[in-house]
C-alpha cells in the first residue's frame, strides 16, 4: 500500500483548523483514500519543507508531493480514477471553481473579521506571534488583530445575511450538490470547521435550520469525519 | 411545427431589455430551438397575461405556457430531450443554480444601483411611470429613481471589484463553464446584455481585457445571437 500524508494545520487543543485542509480531508474520503494526519503547526511549515512551499494542506503520496488544495484535487482525480469521482465531468468542476471564486472568497474574508483574534488565541503559543505579525502586516495593514475585530457582534447579522445563497439552494436539496454532496458541500463545509476550530461567538441563529441540517447532515459523512467533541458550538444556546 | 413564442420585455428603441429574457433566448439557441419572439412592454404584461403571470420571460409552446425562465429551463430540458442538453447531470445543474443565488443576486442589485434611472429613461414612454413607481415603491423605499442613481460615478470601481470572480474564473478557460458555454455564461452574459440595452455609463475599462473578450465571444455564439447595433457600448473610450 502506498503510503499517504496529509500535513495538516493544528490548534493547542489538536483540531485541524484550516478551511482548505477541510476540503481535503472530504474529498479523500470521498475518494476513499485511507490517509495519516501530520499535524504541524503554522511556524513548522518552514521547517518541515524549507522553500518548497508556505501552506498547507500539503499531500504526500508515495514520491508525489503536492502543494495547494486544487491541485490535490487534481491530482486525486488524476492518480485515482478507479476511485469514486470528485467529478461528474468538466462542466461540474468549472462550476465548482466558479463556486470556490464567487463564494468562498468573499465568505472567508467575513469570517476572519470575526474570528482572527479567536484564531491567534487558539493557535499554538509558539505560533501565535507568527500569526499576529504576519496577518496584521499581510491583511490588515498593521491593525492589531483586537482592534479588527472589535465591536464583531454588531457585524455578525450581516455575515449570516451573507450566507443566504447557502439557505437557498439548500431549500432545494440536502446538499449543495444536490442529491448528494459534491465537492461544494466541502468547500463550504470547511469554512464552516474552521470557526468551530476556534470560534468564541456563536456563529448562526439557534433557528438557522436550513443551515444546521446540513452541517450535521455534512459533519456525519464518511463516518462521522465533521465531528470532533473540541469544537465549538455554531449556534447560540 | 410547434408554435413557440417568446414574451420579452422591450425598450422604447425596440431592444429586449431584461436580463431573465436574455438567459432563455441563449438557452433556446443552445437547444436549437427557434422561437418568435413578442415584445411587449412593462404595461403590457396584465393586458397580455391578465393574472397568470406577473413578469417575463414567459414561453408558449403548443398548449403549454411556462413562467419564470428557470421553470422554462427545466421545461425545455423535459421536453425536447432529443436536443443538445443544457446541463450535463444533476450535479452541473445544482452548481449552476448555486451560481445564480450566490453571483447573479448581488450583481443585479449592484447593476440596478447604477442603471435604474437609464432604464427608466429608456423604457416606452408608456411604461415609465409605471416602472418608476413600482420600483421606487417595491426596492427603494419611495426614493426617488434620480436620488438612488447620483453619484453613481464613485461607486462604479467597487462594482467592477465585485466582478473579479468572473475574471478569475476566465483566466482558466474561454467560458464560465470552461471550454465551452454553459447556462451560468448565460446568466451572467444576460446581466450584461441588460446594461447594455440602457446604458448612459460605460460600466468597464476598456482595458478589462479578460472580460471584454468573453463579452465579445459570448455576443458571438449562435450566429451573433447577442450582437445589436442598438445597444450601448459597455466599455469606456
């Protein structure tokens, strides 16, 4: 058997925290490709591959080494078809990207407005002055991480305003991929892992039902692979 | 042969104006299907329809009579299966609804920021007034068309930011849909196609390469389907 590795992005409590390692995580047991965790945190990346590359996820497969969430998926696709698809065809995978472009995007951004400081306060304590200076000088232009988020709850209506195209197409399927989950569902899945990661405010509504159903429809796949009793809560109370 | 006819809003000059008609006009070429088209203005629609319907596109083919351009894309799809299929399955047809809950909402709200009064202006004198107290009333809490569109110069380079998902997704392949049209280029061509049948302000530098040539194969497809001498200009200069 080939051996598998997927470097992962760990927290001080030992939760995978990255929503582009979510995604991953699905789509290989989608796939059904059994894999082993290594999880290092934000400040091993450099030591672990030197200049190979800065992010995880990072999938390490016999000699293959593959940086980027796409091009995991690419290459999953590419070095397993005799597994189950990602894909039904190229038209599903174009709109899955126009998906990632249009959604993911902007709903990550809002998210990080409520959650950066919960983040570096999660992260561990040797990796949390990497992750403040190199945030506060990459994203917020030397704002402190406390003053970004200060004030959150009073944004947090609009950011559940802004998952309304979730609750939509969810009206119309259990999935986002309709019938059956696809890999939008673990796009968004990822986003939603990420807060429970570190969040200390409750993301939605208690009455938010279309999206709870999912999530827990989406925590339950492939043997229950969303849950893990160190997240957070969602929802309020 | 089947009669088929298509209901389409029309403008004063005699263009067709809505950007749910554009979407169905693409999706009856990409089925090879011709149609007669009958244009009608805002107004016409009760005296047309009387109660059955409210908006347009509405289809009558044979007996049948379809409102709502998505209904009459699922009508097309169930009942000429013998012509070329506009979703490839189940799972492109989920992530092309997403699309149009995630992208298209937004952007015609932004797009109508900036239009509102120019398709006023536009419209048959006849149905101006009607347009601009349905809309004043229905979106803009009674302000007035010309209070809602000022100053629209200063918002334009925030509503060209937020077609950038667009432009990322035409950095990997000609089409939305990739290497060929798909019904979210539909989608989102309507949206231009809009635009450009009222515009007074060019809505995108003319050094939008990415966006311009995509414009322009779009306007091509089906024998220069979406190609109109009437029609305004969509970049600057």
């Amino acid at each position: 058997m080939t051996s598998r590795r997927l470097y992962e992005l760990v927290l001080a409590n030992g939760v995978s925290a990255s929503p582009f390692v979510w995604r991953v995580r699905y789509a290989l047991a989608h796939k059904e490709l059994p894999f082993e965790s290594v999880p290092i945190g934000f400040t091993d990346i450099p030591k672990v591959f030197g200049d190979r590359c800065k992010t995880v996820p990072v999938l390490a497969e016999g000699d293959a080494m593959v940086v980027d969430s796409w091009e995991i998926v690419n290459y999953l696709e590419r070095a397993h078809p005799d597994r189950p698809a990602l894909f039904s065809g190229p038209a599903e995978y174009a709109m899955v990207r126009l998906f990632d472009v249009c959604f993911f995007a902007d709903i990550i951004r809002k998210f990080f407005s409520l959650y950066a400081l919960d983040i570096h306060d999660s992260a561990r304590p040797e990796d949390r002055t990497y992750f403040r200076e190199s945030r506060e000088r990459r994203f917020l232009k030397g704002t402190p991480l406390e003053t970004y988020v200060a004030g959150r709850e009073a944004r947090l209506p609009a950011v559940r305003e802004a998952l309304t195209p979730l609750r939509l197409q969810l009206a119309r399927g259990p999935f986002l991929g309709g019938a059956t989950p696809n890999y939008a569902d673990y796009i968004a899945f990822g986003l939603f892992q990420w807060v429970a990661s570190v969040s200390t405010l409750p993301l939605l509504a208690k009455d938010d039902q279309q999206l709870l159903s999912w999530l827990d429809r989406m925590a339950g796949l492939y043997g229950g692979l969303g849950r893990d009793p160190r997240m957070k809560p969602l929802f309020e109370g």
